[in-house]
C-alpha cells in the first residue's frame, strides 16, 4: 500500500470513468489515481503551484462539470498533468490524472500511477509465458 493510503488506496485504469464509484470511494475513504479522459468536462476551483524539478506541469483542485458528472461525483477532485517520463510509456502525450486524494504531492500522485502501470506489465509477462 502507498504511502499516505493507509485507509486504502485504488488504481483505476484509463478505460474506468465510473463517476459514481468514484463518489462511493470518496464517501468511504478509498482513495484512487486514474488517468483522466481527454473529454472529461470539469471547473478549475484552485491552482496549486506545481513542485520544481519533479515533472509536474499542473496542480487543480477541480468539481466535474459535464452533463450529470456532479450529480454522480459531487466530490472536489484533483487533477494533476505530467511530463511523459512520469510514465514508463512514450506515447508523445502528456498524462493527466484524477485523484481523491488531496494530501500527497502531486509527484506521489504521479508514482503511484507508474508503479501500477509497472506491475500490470509485470502480471502481463507472467501471464503471457506458457
């Protein structure tokens, strides 16, 4: 478990925009890291400024803005933009993520992220060897 995630932590991939789970973990205390979609509609409520030299472009405290997103997560959320080398992957695009938890830095944020994203290729090798 991360550090700062005694109470729990989950990370979700790209593909999960569960709104609705996201309130739920909220309300219980879990906290997770996901990618943010690109068209995820959203206000910015406060920038914070970002930590020098660690590959943070951003830091928003933001409310989700699309069409029913707040009635579904009416939780104040965060969303961080990285660098690429915040993630193991060069796909030329810079990563944004979605975060509950507003007590880590925004390069733990980042982390986090990058270790799941480690060991999901490391489940994929093991899995793909026969």
């Amino acid at each position: 478990m991360s550090r700062g995630c005694q109470r729990g932590c989950q990370e979700s991939p790209l593909a999960v925009h569960n709104y609705r789970l996201f309130a739920k973990w909220t309300d219980a205390g879990v906290f997770f890291v996901t990618r943010m979609k690109d068209n995820a509609a959203f206000e910015v409520i406060e920038q914070r400024e970002p930590p020098q030299n660690r590959g943070i472009v951003s830091d928003q405290t933001i409310e989700l803005s699309g069409a029913g997103a707040r009635e579904k997560c009416p939780h104040r959320l965060r969303r961080i933009e990285a660098l690429r080398k915040a993630l193991p992957e060069d796909t030329g695009e810079t990563p944004v993520f979605l975060t509950n938890h507003h007590g880590l830095g925004a390069s733990s944020i980042a982390a986090i992220y990058k270790d799941r994203w480690a060991v999901e290729l490391f489940i994929k090798a093991l899995t793909s060897r026969t």
